[in-house]
C-alpha cells in the first residue's frame, strides 16, 4: 500500500473556552459584593466604561429609567419574560440586617476555647419579613418591595460645612489598645511593663493568651515568676477574664472578682467536662453539695462572659443583602424580582470611544481601544445575562417551592439540582453556579438560594417524599414538645415519624439530631431534671 499525502477538509463541532466565556462563567458564581469589586476594578482599567449616577441622568440620557427586573410567579403558568437588553442596576445601601441571637446555653461557654464563626444571617423558617421603617434624620426612609426597609442618605447642597462632624466616625478601641492603657497606669517599673507589653500581643480576640507563660519566659530570658507577676496583674484588668490561659481560668478569675470562689465553686470549674456531659450526679459528688446549692452555682458560671475580649475591637458583623425579593401578590401568586440594590450600573461611553478612536495613530493605540470595546461589550453582556438567568433559576425555585413559602418548612419539598436545569433548560452546572453565595428574600426570611436543594427522604406507604429540611424541622418540634417524664429517645422519634409516613432509619434521626445540636434523650433527661 502506497502512502502519499493529501488534503482533506472536516468539518466538526467542539466547545472552546473563549475568554469572553470564562469570564461570564465567573461572574455567573460571584456574590454580590464580590461582583461589585469586579466591576469597580474594570472600571477602573477600561477607560470605555462608565458608571451611571443613582438620578438616572447618564451621559447615554435614556437608560437610566430601566431598574426593575421582575417577573410574576403563577402556579398555572409561566413567568414573564425578563424585559431590557441591558443591566442598569445601581448598587445601593444594605436591605435588611439579620442579627443572630446568642445562645447562653453551657455548649457555647463549654466550646469557648474552640470558638467557630457564625452564619451571617440566621435562616429562620417562621420569621417574619415585614418591618418598620424608623425616623432618620439622615435622609429618606422608603419601603422596599415585601415590606424591607431601604434607607437612603440624602444629598446635600451647598459646600458641604457642617458635615464634617456628622460624617465622622469614631474609631473603635481595641482589646490590645484597652489593656495597653490600663497597664501604663498600673505598672511603672519599665521591665515589668515591657513585659506586660508582650504579653498583651499574645492575647486573641477572646481575650486567652495564645501562649504558655513558660515559653514566653523562655523567649523573653526572664524568669518566670516575673511574668506569672506581671500576668497576674493583667489579670485583674477591665474586662474581667482577660488574659487567662483557657476557660477554667477565665471564669475563674471572674468568679475571684465576685467574691464567688470557694472551694465548691473552684471544684465545678476544675471538673466543667462533666457540666458539658450534665452529670449532675458526679458534680455533686465533686463539689461536695446538694442538688439546690449545685444548680444556683451553674447558674452562677452562666452569668459569666466565655469570651470577654469579643466587646472590644470586634469585626462587625455584615449583613446579607438578598439578591432576589419573593413577594406575595393579591391574587395569591408570588412576584419574583431581582434586586437593583446588589448590581453595579455601568454603560459603554460610546461619544468617548468615537473621539479617542479618530485621534489614535499608531496600531498599538488603535488595538488597545479595540480591546477596550471588546471588554466593555462583553462585560455589559455578561452582567446581563448574569441577571436574566439568577431571576430564571429563582422563578423556578418559587414554582418549586410555593407550598413552603405559604405553608412554611413542614412543607418543604425535595429538590435538586437536575430538576430546576430541565425546567428552564439549562445545565446542571450553571444553576449551581447561580446558586452559590445568592440569597432570596422572602416572607419567611432570608434564605441561601441552595438552602431550597434538600434530599428526598422517602415515605412509608408510596406516597410523595419528603424533604430532609422539613424532617429535621419535625424532629426539633417533637423535642421541643416532650415532657420532663417523657423524654423521646432516637427509636421513640422513629416511631413517631413513620407514623406520620415519614420512612427513617435510627441513625439519620440520630445524625440530624446532632446536626441541630441536640443532646441525647440521656442528657436532656439530665437536665430535665435538674430544672437546667
């Protein structure tokens, strides 16, 4: 067989990232603020790219009027299509702020020495959206859609004088800076002071040294019963529990300032593994008391701060802004739409390119401004199509979901991934894109929108399965219902459960048990008991 060479031509079809894809990939998943920070650095490199005022009054004269993205939810039908070619949505002042609420059970105090980091934003399924707008003197107070308040400073004319005081913030003191005052008053001897300096570095933002004192002697080639001295007088320091080396020392030292520290106290604060355990038994054994007299001193270690360095100097909580709004119509369908407020409003200053674009000479100016227009274009595209398919997906989780949204978490049905992809005919990929980091605000509260994805757990007799969220909720209720002579074990739960068409096992009531950080039926019956 004869080889020569030859030409053919095939044709074949192949999928290429491009650039211009990459990038709507990535916008695609960003959050808001992230995005936000995206587009202010391209705006900063593009110099094709404009940024539209709040008035609407842009250079480009008749886009500034287009904010609202929306589209009606009805059971019977499909949503509206999404008008516009264009996102022009201003980013904007924050909608709601979700505050969590402290937990003064002992598990937290326990857990100080390992503190974690909470939610932004607490889910709370039978909360209540709605709220007040309050005066301010600062500016205008307008309700926003579902009933969320927008709070919008007003702008000033003149020059300005006056407002500097009003502006003006006052710099929060840290714990480092609060010790620091304290101990130029309260020691003078410059090596002692030296030394208090150092050790009040050591100290993390709740308030425990993060170091051993031995080491720090070692470090420092001073003896050690010089730093045990200058840390015992840092110890007596505003707050009270500063500086202490772990948690039994910390509410120690506490207990010291109260005059509380007698031997039954000190006994409990030596042994707080089996306050964390509820073996009340073994506490009275321990200390030396009875039942009346233990539960007055537990209740004396609750009414102690775990963590007294977390007053001063704390990072401020942000609060979620939502991207969408789901709000109720009269005629009993939900109206879905895209918050303005969360999206930058930019434009391509088509004038400018024209006037820069006559004067440039040589082939690199001209190839500069050609990728600049390029950019632009694709990023106002990309921001578009960014919002079109977020309020698709969102849609689609509201016809998913309307019996949650009207009837609350009981009724949370189980959703995936591919079924909202098939839906509205996209892949899966891109609707958990869409997904991640975006919020939905509802009359229910303010939800991550993959808090709507739960598995299915199936049901006794055949019927529709229900959602893992919805299950969890119900094992919280039954908890929270039982009596002190009643207390439901895991296989009790079971039973209760599959009697009401749910099919669990043991172990999943036991996994979502722990996972809403409840105790064991032998625990709570502990402290049923005790009256904790």
């Amino acid at each position: 067989m004869a080889l020569f060479p030859k030409l053919e031509l095939r044709q074949s079809q192949s999928l290429v990232m491009t650039p211009q894809l990459m990038q709507a990939i990535k916008l695609l998943q960003m959050s808001n603020v992230d995005l936000t920070a995206y587009v202010e650095a391209e705006l900063e490199r593009n110099p094709l790219l404009e940024r539209t005022g709040d008035t609407g009054e842009d250079r480009g004269g008749e886009d500034g009027g287009q904010e609202d993205r929306g589209g009606d939810f009805d059971p019977a039908g499909d949503s509206e299509a999404v008008p516009g070619d264009l996102v022009e949505v201003t980013r904007g002042e924050d909608v709601a702020a979700i505050s969590d609420s402290l937990d003064t059970d002992f598990d937290n105090v326990y857990d100080a020495e390992t503190p974690t980091t909470g939610p932004a934003a607490s889910r709370d399924a039978g909360g209540d959206a709605s709220g007040e707008s309050g005066g301010n003197t600062g500016g205008d107070i307008g309700g926003a859609p579902g009933g969320w308040s927008t709070v919008r400073g007003d702008r000033r004319s003149g020059d300005g004088e006056g407002d500097f005081l009003e502006q003006t913030v006052a710099g929060e003191a840290s714990l480092h800076d609060h010790l620091a005052d304290q101990l130029a008053m309260a020691v003078s001897d410059p090596t002692r002071r030296l030394i208090g300096r150092h050790l009040i570095d050591l100290v993390d933002e709740n308030g425990y040294l993060s170091e051993p004192p031995a080491e720090t002697a070692e470090r420092l080639g001073v003896p050690l019963a010089d730093i045990e001295a200058v840390l015992a007088t840092l110890q007596t320091f505003d707050p009270p529990g500063v500086c202490a080396r772990d948690l039994a020392d910390c509410l120690a030292i506490q207990l010291r300032e109260r005059d509380r520290y007698d031997p039954a106290m000190q006994a409990l604060v030596e042994n707080l593994e089996l306050l964390a355990r509820r073996d009340l038994a073994a506490l009275r054994k321990v200390c030396g008391v009875d039942d009346e007299d233990l539960i007055d001193m537990i209740a004396e270690i609750r009414r102690l701060d775990p963590k007294p360095g977390q007053a001063f100097g704390s990072e401020p909580v942000q609060p979620v802004v939502p991207d969408v709004f789901v709000r109720p119509r009269p005629d009993g369908t939900w109206h879905v739409e895209l918050n303005s407020d969360t999206l930058p409003r930019v434009l391509l200053d088509q004038s400018y390119y024209a006037t820069v674009s006559g004067g440039a000479r040589s082939d690199t100016d001209r190839a500069y401004l050609s990728d600049c227009l390029q950019q632009a274009n694709w990023l106002i595209r990309s921001l578009d199509q960014r919002a079109r398919t977020i309020l698709k997906v969102a849609t689609e989780i509201i016809r998913q979901q309307d019996a949650f949204l009207a009837k609350g978490v009981r009724y949370l049905r189980p959703l995936n991934l591919r079924t909202v992809a098939d839906a509205i005919q996209m892949h899966e990929s891109t609707v958990s894109r869409v997904t991640a980091n975006k919020f939905m605000a509802t009359p229910r509260g303010i939800f991550e929108l993959k808090y709507f994805f739960t598995a299915a757990i199936a049901a006794t007799e055949g019927g529709e399965a229900h959602s893992a969220e919805a299950v969890r909720h119900r094992i919280k209720d039954l908890i929270d219902a039982e009596a002190a002579d009643a207390i439901l074990s895991d296989d009790a739960i079971v039973g209760i459960l599959r009697g009401q068409g749910i099919d669990i096992a043991r172990r999943t009531v036991a996994k979502y048990r722990e996972w809403l950080k409840i105790p064991s039926s032998v625990q709570r019956r502990r402290e049923k008991r005790a009256g904790l």
